[in-house]
C-alpha cells in the first residue's frame, strides 16, 4: 500500500472514529435531540461504539490484512443496529434518510474493501461518514453542551489530520531518501566490483596468452590452420588456473571462434555463447585485448580476452 493510499485510509477511519464516539455520547447525553426513543437508546450507542472500534482497528493498523473480514463483520454489526434503531426514531425523515444513505455508503465500502480496492473503499467510506456527520451535527445545534462537544471533536479532528498527514509525508520521503541512498550506494559497490573483475579477467588473459604463445607457438600455428580440441591446451589450462589473477573459468578459441578447449569444461552452448560475446568480436577485429562483462548461461562473468601471438624463431 503506497503512502497516500495509508494517509487517505488514516484520516477517513479516524474522521469516522470521532464521529461514531460523537453518536453514541450525543444517544446517551441527548437522545432527545435527534429523536431516539427510549427502546432504541441502548442499541444506537452499541452500534456506533462497533462503528468506532472497527474504525479504530482498520485505521490504526492495530491488525492486519488477514483480519480484514473479522473488521468489516464488526462494522456491518454497528451498521446494521444503527439502521435498526432508525426505525423508532421521532425526527425528520430527510435525516433518517441521510442517515440511512450514510450507512449504506459504509457497507458499499466494505464491500469494495474486501474486494482489494483499499483507497475506493476509503473515499466511499469518508462519504458515508460525512452523510451520519451531517446528522449528528444538525440537531446538536439546539444544546450548547452538544455543540461544544460536537464543535471540540471538530477542532481535534482537523488537529490530528494536520499532524498526522505533515508528519507521515516527512516520515515518508525520509524513508524513499533513504532506500535511494542505499540504491545508490549499492550500485556503486557493484560497479566497482565489476570494474575491478574486469581488469583482473583482461590481465589473466594476457599472462595466458604469453604463456601459450612462447610455450606452444607450433601448437597455436597449426590450430589456427587446423581448428580442433586440443588435450595439451587443456591441459594448459589446468594447469595455469590456480596462477592467474581471476578464478573464473578459461577457454581457448582460435581466431575463427572455434572452442579448442575450456577448463573446467563448459557445456556446448555456453562455448558457443562465449565465441559469441562481444569481447571476443572485437578482440578478434582489433586483434588486441579486451574485456567486458557478459552472461554466459546463468552465470554474470568479467570477460577478458587477449590473442596469442606465438613467438617465432630468428
């Protein structure tokens, strides 16, 4: 869930919060101002304190996603006894109306909740609250006491969302600052390593391309003429990994592109795939040494190549 999407989801349930405590104090307070009957005073303020507690839980993040169902089966049991308690009341049927509009807004988003679209749901729900705001807000106008509670709970709302949606934006930026920096530095690191394989990939090259040029240079003449494996370049090559700069695997290709021999031996098609690669091309088209890193089958490998120059007699 990307920041937004918790602060939107934050402010809705906390907005919801206040105004479902606000209910259910103005039902046990004043339950003459919006026209409760004393049938339904003890189930409106239950219903709006499980409004308040899912709020609490989904907003809050006290629980996780896997106990999404348990907080939407709390929310429709506050719903649902709000809704019930609507039916004694003695008030104006538009705010019976708005109120039941609201709730249902609040059911919808539980519905498109758990169906995985979180910040629909939040917009859907902030709707829902602001419908059962509205009449809670209305009659509480007729009692100085309601209207200084309903006016505080106001006043702390917009308190907490300024606090709260400032510092989460700051939290949050300091946290991608913070993964970029650590990005960064990584690549970095890497790069250097890579940088610093090649370098060791092109200077064992060379030393082996001395080494077969002075010690084989009838060997190098004749395979060049006549490409085929060879066990005394093998054998070479063995013999040299454990004295090179890098421990990568060594291969000797004749100016064809044709695998004479690799230690440790290298499946065809990654033999293929290295005759290929790019240094070798343009090693074989300078006729000079170089080196890039390739992947060859799964593995990510420091190329370097040098060509073997046999020394002839005087």
């Amino acid at each position: 869930m990307s920041s937004s999407a918790v602060q939107v989801r934050f402010a809705v349930e906390f907005a919801t919060f206040l105004v479902a405590i606000a209910g259910a104090a103005l039902v046990a307070l004043r339950p003459a101002l919006i026209g409760a009957s004393s049938r339904v005073r003890v189930i409106l303020p239950v219903g709006f304190v499980l409004i308040a507690v899912a709020a609490f839980l989904h907003g809050s993040l006290v629980v996780g996603s896997s106990a999404d169902g348990i907080v939407a089966t709390v929310r429709f049991a506050g719903i649902v006894l709000v809704a019930l308690s609507t039916i004694r009341w003695d008030t104006e049927p538009a705010f019976r109306s708005i109120l039941l509009g609201g709730l249902l807004l609040m059911a919808v988003a539980e519905v498109v909740g758990l169906a995985g679209s979180d910040m629909a749901a939040s917009w859907i729900r902030a709707g829902g609250t602001l419908c059962v705001a509205v009449v809670l807000f209305t009659p509480s106008r007729r009692s100085i006491p309601a209207r200084v509670v309903t006016s505080a709970a106001a006043t702390l709302l917009l308190v907490v969302l300024a606090v709260s949606v400032a510092l989460s934006a700051v939290i949050a930026n300091n946290v991608r600052d913070e993964a970029l920096r650590r990005v960064q530095a990584r690549a970095a690191t890497e790069r250097d390593q890579v940088d610093a394989a090649t370098r060791l990939a092109i200077r064992s090259a060379n030393l082996l391309a001395t080494a077969e040029a002075n010690a084989r240079a009838a060997l190098v003449t004749d395979l060049s003429v006549n490409p085929r494996p060879s066990d005394v370049i093998f054998q070479d090559l063995s013999q040299l990994a454990g004295n090179l700069f890098s421990t990568g695997p060594l291969a000797y290709l004749t100016d064809r592109s044709f695998v004479v021999a690799t230690f440790p031996q290298l499946a065809s098609t990654t033999a293929t795939q290295l005759s290929g690669s790019a240094p070798v091309r343009e090693a074989l088209q300078a006729n000079d040494a170089r080196s890039a890193p390739e992947v060859l089958g799964r593995q990510a490998l420091a190329v370097g190549v040098a060509p073997v120059r046999p020394v002839t007699a005087p």
